[in-house]
C-alpha cells in the first residue's frame, strides 16, 4: 500500500468516476484502475462497487476511505513541515437543507481557515440527497430535521447509511412572511389565518415524498402552493406574492435583509435540526469548525 494509492481513492470518490480521476490525476484509466485493484486484492477488502450507473463506495470502502484521508492529510502536513512544500488545497465539503444560519457558518468557515487553495462545497440541496452525499461520502456533514412525522422514515435510511443524527437544538415552528404581509403584525398566526396565501416549499425530486419535506405540516392540503428549487427564489416569492413558508423561525438578516421576518405558528409540534456524519469515522478539523461555527450562529 502506497501513499499515492490512498491519493487516487480520494480522488476517485471525489470525482465519482474513474475516468474523471484519471483524467484529473494525469493518468490513464487502465493505470488508475489497476493501482485501485492492486491495493483491494492486497487489503482483502472492496473499495469500490462498478456498475453500469457508475462508481460508489462499499461499506469497506467508506470506512477505508475515512483512514485514508488521515493519513493523506498527515503526510501533507509532514511535507509542508519538512520540505518546504507548498500548502495543499484544503478539502471540505458540507449537504444541507436551506439555511441561513449553515450559510454563515461556511462563510465564517472560509474566513478563518481558507487558505491560498483550498476546495470546498457548500451543496442546498434536497432531504434525500443530503443523506446520500454523507452515505457516499460526498459530503463530511449534512444538515436536516426530524420531528414525530418524519422521524421513524428518516431514522431508517440513517441507519442502514450507519449515519448518526446530532441535534443542534429544537425549534418552535414558525412561518416566514414579508413585512409587508397582513399577518406580519401578529404575535402569532394560525393554519386558518394562511389559507389565503400561497405556500411556498422546497421541491424534492424524485423523492417528492411527504417524509423528505424540508416543511413540517407537508399533509395539509393548501388551495394556493408553489414549489422553488433555491431559497433566493422562495423569499422573492414570499415578498412579491405575500406568500409563506414553514421553517425554524431562524433567519439571518444578513443574507436575508430586513423584509422578511419570522412569525411563530401556533401549532402543537417541535422541529429538531442537527447534523449527520458516518459512525465511527473520525471528522476533519475543518469539520470540526464548521460545526462549532453552527453552534455559534445558532446562538
């Protein structure tokens, strides 16, 4: 086993292709499939899984993969110590749900750790994909919600990922509206008070089940309702059609500016938000920070 084997399955998993790697490594795909082959039949183990939709790792693999990339990292760290080697790029990457305060935190992330190269990944992206990317490990960390609706579904695929659930805290739910709404003025709104106005969520797929909802209350039938893709378009909606959405009530005006503003609902249920890695693998220190960055924002 080499340094440069443990190098190309990095590489290989980032990319998600053979080809692609080897194309990026300067090598030829024959070469770079040979050395992943060598090192598999030497460690007895199965890196990677070929099939005709392309490459993925094993359950081996994963953890294979989260050693490697210790030791890669330490090896850099010697070079960079020793000879003089100019600092390598810096890997993160992070899956979420659509929030602003996870934003921050990878703004705050890329303040204080970023060096001269450095290549990161912040991905918004749907609730399914979220657990896929950390399963796969394309991301190191995703970002999602359970309640008592979506909790068992949710739990299930973390399980059979060997995914662990982290809470960052509980959320009364709120409703995100334009200032200039009717209801903006109120301690509080009711289903009933938001009949009139469309609702607005985020659209998930080919799991467009209830269960991957990034909005709690995702069975109630609404006579006005607007799927988005992106946040950017969901608050231009809220603002231009006094529409609405159902989230932690945790906003950034940052981001965000000052015409949109959260409204608790008045509704019996709580929202827990948390982070999921891999079981049992060891996080990266820019992992680490992220996630003390969260905290921090959050707070």
């Amino acid at each position: 086993m080499t340094l440069q084997q443990l190098k190309y399955v990095l590489e290989i998993n980032k990319r998600g292709s053979m080809n692609e790697a080897a194309r990026f490594l300067f090598i030829s795909q024959p070469s770079l499939s040979n050395a992943i082959k060598e090192l598999e039949n030497e460690l007895s183990i199965t890196i990677f899984e070929r099939t005709n939709k392309g490459i993925s790792l094993t359950q081996e693999g994963i953890e294979f993969l989260s050693y490697a990339r210790q030791v890669v990292e330490q090896a850099e760290l010697l070079e960079n110590r020793y000879l003089n080697a100019a600092p390598s790029p810096q890997h993160f990457s992070v899956s979420t749900q659509h929030y602003a305060f996870a934003v921050n935190a990878f703004v705050q992330l890329v303040k204080e750790h970023g060096q001269l190269q450095y290549e990161l990944a912040l991905r918004e992206t749907r609730t399914y994909d979220i657990i896929d990317d950390v399963k796969s490990m394309r991301s190191e960390i995703g970002i999602l919600f359970l309640n008592d609706f979506n909790r068992k579904v949710i739990s299930k695929l973390l399980r059979e990922g060997r995914l662990l659930f982290h809470r960052l805290f509980i959320a009364k739910p709120h409703v995100f509206i334009s200032v200039n709404n009717p209801l903006a003025k109120q301690a509080s709104v009711t289903m009933e008070d938001l009949e009139e106005y469309p609702y607005l969520s985020f659209e998930q797929g080919e799991y467009n089940s209830f269960y991957f909802s990034e909005e709690i209350l995702s069975t109630v039938s609404r006579p006005k309702s607007i799927k988005v893709t992106d946040r950017a378009t969901l608050f231009n909606l809220l603002i231009g059609l006094n529409g609405y959405t159902i989230s932690s009530g945790v906003l950034s005006k940052d981001l965000n500016g000052n015409e949109i503003i959260p409204v608790p609902l008045d509704i019996d249920d709580n929202i827990e938000i948390g982070w999921i890695a891999h079981k049992n693998v060891s996080l990266s220190h820019l992992a680490e920070f992220y996630i003390e960055a969260l905290h921090q924002h959050i707070e």
